[in-house]
C-alpha cells in the first residue's frame, strides 16, 4: 500500500500566511478504493483581491471530490511561499500556480507533475501576456522606459506577470540594471498591490504612475466587473506570451495516483464537461481566472519562464 507522508506543519510554516490546519493530523494516510487520500489538499493564492476564493473553484472541487471518492480541501494563501513549503512538507496535495510560482516551486525542491494548463477559451492555446499599463490621460509615460523613476505598480514579488516579465522588460528598457531585481527603487518606486486587479485600480487612481498586470483581468474581468471603464488605461508594453498558469500534483501521491488526475485534468475539467455534468451553470468559468478549461502541459513548457529568471538574474529562481 502506498502511503503519503506527513511532517509537523507547525515547523514548516510558522510565520506563513498559509495554514493548512485541516490537513490530516496523521504522519501517514491510507488510500480509499479509488487510489486516494481520504482527503486530499488543493491550495491557491487569488490573483485578484479576493475574500472567496473557493468559490471560483467549487466546480473543480465537485468534479474532484467525485472523480478521485476525497474530501477536498481548499486552501486560500496569501502568497507563493506558503504553497511552495506546503508541496515540500507534504501538507498540500494539488495547487493552481502561475507560472513563476511553479518553476520557483520546482527550483526549491518541491517535486510535483504538471496536471494540465489553463486556457480561456475552448480551442486556444494556453498562455497570456504581460501589461505594462498607464492612465489613458497620462501624456508622459507611453513606453516602457517611461517608467523610469515613476511610482510603479508590481503584483508580488511571486508573480509571473506581475513581477517576473515585467523586470525583465524593465532590465532591456535600462529603467533597472539587470541583477536588480532585488533593489528596484534604484530606478523607479515600487509599490506591491497584492493582486492584479489591485494594481490596475491604483493606477487607475492615481497611486501609481504605471504598473503591470496581465491581460484578461485588464481587457476583459474589471471591465465586467464595472471596476474599470474601457479606455480608462492605456496598454504601453507587453510581453512575450507566457506559458499558461498550470494545475499540479505532489509527486507523494503515486504515479498512479497523478496518473488518473492528469487524465481528469485534461479530459474533464472544462466548462463542455462540467456544464453536461450539472457541476455549473451559466458561463461556466473558473478559478479567479475566469478560464473555460484545461489542455495537457508538460514541465518544457515553462522553459521560457527559466529563461526569463536568468535575464533577471532572479534569487528565486536559483532556490
């Protein structure tokens, strides 16, 4: 019988904003007749500020938990860090990563298998773009190396689109010297917004000059949402596509076990499937992405995310 492992999550995340306190209290945990844990932990953090998370999610949790015969339980955290010690002490099953989180993950130790990757609509490919973003109205800044010495608005410092292209944008535009990563306030004034959404609006009042957040959430969610009017920011740069944020399984699960949720992954976890199924209803999107499913990813795939960590000369990136 395959048994999962367990360490003391107390010694692990003391001082992380994630907590994992319904996680088994047992050193190991037998499987139940499908193969699985009788609970199995699936943790994300929002990218968008986001007081409910789960909600985005209760599709893929419904599917899951009936699909797999485990209790889901889903974990809201506050930043990469907490998932990524999570995965290494055995304490989160499966996550939801965006790019840089998961290449971050991997260079510290956490040994995890690509379920699947997200897209937005049915029949393109994953991936999405970087925004470097200016009120419409502001005369001064319509480039990237406008930026320079202006208050600018970063998501996290974990953040694929929101940190990682940026800085290397910012590195081949001279605002910032390459290896600065670290210290940014010797070319401009970073402020960490905490969420994509937050740093579009503090742009868009005026908190910041300029920023960065990724495409959707500016061209399509905060304008639905009545959280941003169209034409209110002006797109100034943007990225090379950037591999799909991706849906991963602790290795401690068992080939066979990661098996079986690759397969679920990319055969059931889209809207067609889950509106047939009765798990959703109306537009069928999810996670705070707003993404219509998910097609299979392989670890190449983000080979252009470690490529960027080494134009940036990234410290997380090196583990």
């Amino acid at each position: 019988m395959f048994i999962r492992r367990r360490h003391t999550l107390a010694a692990v995340l003391a001082g992380l904003a994630l907590t994992l306190s319904a996680c088994s209290g047992s050193d190991s945990e037998a499987l139940n007749e499908k193969g699985f844990p009788e609970t199995l932990t699936l943790a994300a953090i929002p990218a968008e500020n986001s007081t409910d998370l789960k909600a985005s999610y209760e599709p893929v949790i419904a599917l899951l938990e009936r699909e797999t015969g485990s209790k889901i339980d889903f974990v809201q955290a506050s930043d990469y860090a907490g998932v990524i010690e999570g995965l290494i002490a055995g304490n989160v099953d499966l996550t939801f990563f965006g790019p840089f989180g998961y290449v971050v993950a991997g260079v510290n130790g956490a040994e995890m298998t690509p379920l699947g990757a997200v897209v937005q609509d049915k029949g393109t490919p994953p991936g999405y773009q970087s925004y470097g973003l200016a009120r419409a109205d502001n005369d001064q800044i319509n480039e990237l190396a406008d930026f320079k010495g202006k208050k600018v608005c970063f998501v996290d410092p974990g953040s694929t689109s929101g940190f990682l292209y940026p800085t290397a944008g910012l590195i081949e535009n001279e605002v910032i010297a390459s290896g600065a990563e670290s210290d940014l306030s010797a070319g401009l004034a970073p402020i960490y917004a905490g969420g994509h959404d937050a740093s579009a609006m503090a742009i868009a009042s005026g908190d910041c000059d300029a920023g960065f957040a990724f495409d959707t959430m500016v061209d399509k969610t905060m304008i639905e949402k009545g959280d941003l009017e169209p034409g209110e920011l002006k797109t100034v740069w943007r990225s090379e596509t950037i591999a799909g944020s991706v849906f991963a399984a602790n290795n401690d699960l068992g080939a066979e076990a990661v098996g079986k949720l690759k397969t679920v992954f990319t055969e059931k976890v889209n809207a067609d499937y889950m509106l047939g199924e009765g798990l959703c209803t109306g537009d069928c999107r999810f996670t705070d992405e707003r993404v219509w499913g998910v097609v299979p990813a392989t670890d190449a795939d983000y080979d252009g995310v470690r490529h960027v960590c080494e134009v940036t000369g990234s410290e997380k990136c090196k583990g």
